[in-house]
C-alpha cells in the first residue's frame, strides 16, 4: 500500500473518530439523559456525568499501569553517548540560580557538557555569568556573547558530518530556577537508549518553595497530579503532550531538523514568545516520534507565591495550550488513538464546565447550585483519594480543594487566554525583580460578577421551598460545611505549620544545594 494513500487513511479515520468523540460527549450533555434519578430530579446520574466518570477511572488505571511499568528494572545505561545540558535564564533570582547550578554539580554523570544561555546581553545580566563562573569555576567555563541569530558552517563542516557527530548526544534541558536529582540525566538517557522510536523524555517535576504559601502549596498537588496521572497515562501510550522545561531530555539530531523552525515560530502573524517547551515537544510529536514520562528522573521547580502571577502564569500556560492544541492536532494521525481522544476531552470540557455553571446560577433553583458545588468537591476528593493511594502520601487529600481554583480562577482565565492569545507578553516579570500585573483579575472579576447575578436571580425567583427541598437543602449545606471545616483543620494541622520552613528541611534530599 502506498505510504501516501496509508496516510490518509490515517488521517480521514483520526478525524472522525475526533467528531465522533466530540459528537458522543456533546449529545450527552445536550440531550441530558439521565440513568436515574429522584423525583423532582433532586438528585440524578446521567450519561455525561458517566462518560467523565468513565475518563478519569481510564485514565487512571492507565497512569497506574504505567507506573507499575516503571518501577521494573531498568537495564544499564551504555555511556557510548555524551550529554549536553542546556539551562535557560532570564533575570534570575540568583539564589535560585545557585542552586540550579550547584545541583547540576551533583549530577551523576560523567563529562557531562553544561551550557548555560543567559537571555538577555546588558549590564543588569553580567551577574548570572557571575553566578555561572562561581559555582561551576571560571577555570572550567568561558562565555560567549551572541549578537546576532545567524547559522553558518564552521571550515571543513558539512551537514552530513554535523549530523553523525549530533547523533552520538542527547540534549538535556532545565530552566534556571530548577534543582536537578542527580540520578535524572541516567534514568532519562536508559529510556532514549531502550526504544530508538523515542525522541524526548520528560521527569518529574516537583515545586521547590512548595511551603512558601498556600497557593505554592496547592501548586505543588496539582503539580503531581498532572505528571503522575495525566502525562504518566499519556506516557502508556507514547505520546507526552508537554515536556515540562523544567526537565527533559531530546535526541539532538532530532532537534537539530527543527530548531530553526521552532525557534522562529509564529502565531496569527505574531512571533510566540512562551510554551517553547510545549511546541518542541510538538515538533518531536510530529516527526512520528514517541515522547515519554518517567517519575524515576525528579527535579524541583520555583511557583508562585501570590495570586496575581501564579492567575498570569496560568493565562499564558492556557494560551500555549490552545495555540498548541491545533499544531497538535495536525499530527493526530501518527500517534496513538488516545492522543485524539484525550486532546478533543481536555480540550472543549472547560466550555462544557463554563456552559453548565452560567446554566445551574440561572436556572432559578438554589438547590442545583448547591449540588453542583457538592458535586464538585465529591470528584475533587474521589482523585485525592486515589492519588493518595498512589503517591502514598496523605498530602495529596488537599487536592480536592484546587477544585475551588479550578473553578473560580482558572474557568475564566482559560477564556481570556483564548480571547488575547496574539499577545506575546507573558504578563510576569523575572524572578529578580517581581513585578504585579493585574490585567488578569479583569476576567476573574467578571466571571464573579456572571456567578453573583445568577445566584441574585436565583434567589429572586425560587418558588417557595418544599419540605422536602428543604430538607435536601439543609443536608447539603451541612455537608458541604463540615467538609470545608475538615479540610481546613487537617490543613492547619498538617501543612499550616511547616509553612515558613526551606524546602530542603523536608525530605528530599537532592534539594540540599
């Protein structure tokens, strides 16, 4: 069969199986067929509410087996091939950046080659070569100033040369605010070297100020999560949609094919200046290549501290994300089934959330809010539990309360990436001079404003109660109050205290830099 008709095969029964998913999940929630239900429909079960089910009890049976995958024994790493690691720095906090390059000190591997590209050439960045010259030793290191974005041949090079000396290194890359596990560069090597069809690999990435305030907390749950159930689930099936910046690694003579291209990437006219780490790992998607997660190669990352830039990191994180659905999508075809499937899911359910909230807040019945609140505290709780059993740390029960984010921060922000996505402005400052932004309370400020007019509408025209609303109301009030009171006890018991202490006083050892 010839690979051109194979490929559109490909491409035609894709395509329709996304309609097909999208279709299915948008006649359920249309038509709003329900399995059971109470009289006067207090409470029910429904075919969307099964199908969301039925994706988190699949996607997390896959996220186990992966891990289950593995904690199996690796065979030994053949150290025939050299690694490069690439640090990338803008105004960085120099104490992170010490620790950044103190860890990179510590990694176990040997001759490993260390570049460190600082963005930016004036005055105010010398420090950060400073930084690179004291750590790592002026006598190991020189530096090079780069004005201008020009590729020549160097005398005697040719393409075919360049290409059999870049297929002997691999190409590790970390942001500077990033602490290293010195077993990560072996363990993500093991995977590049075990299957030649994969062409980058992402670790784990954990938050370094994880107890710094209650948001780097939450961050840091969330954090878990979207790594051990969300990319270890994409990792079954080969096809990790983000390779965090924080910690991968590429085969270089991959990168070598699409630098250029990437680097030079626009958007709507517009040159992209954030999700980098997004699209290289969509380059690598499109190529035909795999791209995995292992939990074994772990790293610690910086988070914000203050509502207004962790809500402006999240709006550009959802701008990437939308930008890059649609390059994603075009490779739908070379990849996995699960890859289309999961895409069209994460994809449209935050507009199938936003369209069922403005619908409960106006449909003039207390009760529905209410449920829907319970509703979502109940499958917060239903994954904490589960990520408690698979993290085994009871830490992870706090979980269910980003739900509260979710819904009040990130809902709203999600639509005004996708209304400003031809800005290129990432709406944070470096980490050296933290600079507020509050552009991104307009579209909290106006999600709360639609919430707050359907509750008043709501309360305006509610009939009288039943006794048996009633009832169901004071019930649910009830419930939905101890849980609040419980989850800020074990709160203050467990997390409240260790706020204020270094992370590197909490277990975990390859932060002792």
């Amino acid at each position: 069969m010839p690979v051109s008709f194979s490929t559109a095969l490909r491409v035609v029964g894709t395509s329709l199986f996304a309609l097909a998913v999208l279709g299915g999940i948008l006649a359920a929630y249309i038509t709003g067929y329900q399995f059971i239900h109470t009289e006067k429909h207090y409470l029910s079960f429904g075919l969307y509410g099964a199908i969301l089910g039925l994706h988190l009890f699949i996607q997390s049976l896959f996220a186990f087996l992966e891990h289950r995958r593995m904690r199996g024994e690796g065979r030994p790493v053949r150290l025939g091939r050299s690694v490069a690691l690439c640090i990338a720095a803008y105004q960085e906090d120099p104490d992170y950046l010490k620790k950044c390059l103190r860890s990179v000190k510590r990694i176990a591997f040997p001759d490993l080659k260390v570049v460190m590209v600082v963005d930016g050439n004036g005055p105010d960045d010398t420090y950060m070569l400073d930084i690179f010259h004291d750590v790592m030793g002026s006598e190991h290191s020189g530096s090079y100033i780069w004005r201008s974005n020009f590729h020549a041949w160097g005398e005697g090079e040719t393409e075919a040369g360049l290409r059999e000396g870049l297929a002997h290194v691999q190409a590790l890359v970390c942001d500077s605010d990033t602490v290293l596990d010195p077993a990560c560069t072996a363990e993500m090597l093991r995977i590049l070297e075990a299957d030649p069809r994969v062409g980058g690999v992402g670790g784990d990435v954990q938050i370094l100020n994880k107890y710094d305030s209650w948001i780097s907390f939450l961050s840091s749950v969330r954090y878990w999560m979207a790594f051990n159930v969300e990319r270890a689930c994409q990792s079954y099936f080969g096809c990790v949609q983000c390779i965090s910046g924080p910690l991968g690694m590429y085969r270089n003579a991959l990168l070598q094919q699409f630098l250029e291209d990437w680097y030079h990437q626009t958007f709507l006219g517009s040159k992209c200046s954030f999700g980098d780490d997004r699209h290289l790992t969509n380059r690598v998607l499109s190529l035909g290549y795999q791209t995995k997660y292992t939990a074994r190669s772990k790293c610690l990352t910086e988070t914000p501290t203050r509502y207004l830039r962790w809500l402006n990191q999240q709006t550009r994180w959802s701008k990437s994300y939308f930008r890059e659905w649609l390059y994603n999508a075009l490779w739908f075809h070379k990849h996995h089934l699960w890859m289309t499937y999961e895409s069209v899911v994460t994809g449209f359910f935050p507009f199938f959330l936003i369209a069922t909230v403005i619908q409960l807040f106006y449909r003039g019945r207390i009760w529905n809010i209410l449920l829907f609140l319970l509703t979502v505290q109940l499958v917060g709780i239903i994954k904490a539990t589960y990520a408690c059993f698979l993290r085994g740390n009871a830490e992870m029960i706090f979980m269910s309360l980003y739900a509260l984010l979710y819904m009040s921060s990130l809902l709203p922000a999600k639509i005004f990436a996708i209304a400003t996505i031809k800005k290129s402005g990432w709406g944070t400052s470096g980490r050296r001079t933290i600079v507020v932004n509050f552009v991104g309370l307009l579209p909290v400020s106006v999600w709360v404003a639609v919430l707050l007019g359907g509750l008043a509408y709501t309360a305006y025209s509610q009939d009288l109660f039943s006794d048996t609303e009633v009832a169901f109301l004071v019930s649910g009030a009830i419930l939905y109050a101890c849980y609040w009171v419980g989850l800020f006890a074990l709160y203050m018991a467990i997390v409240a205290r260790r706020c204020g202490k270094r992370q590197e006083q909490c277990g975990l050892a390859f932060a002792e830099v």
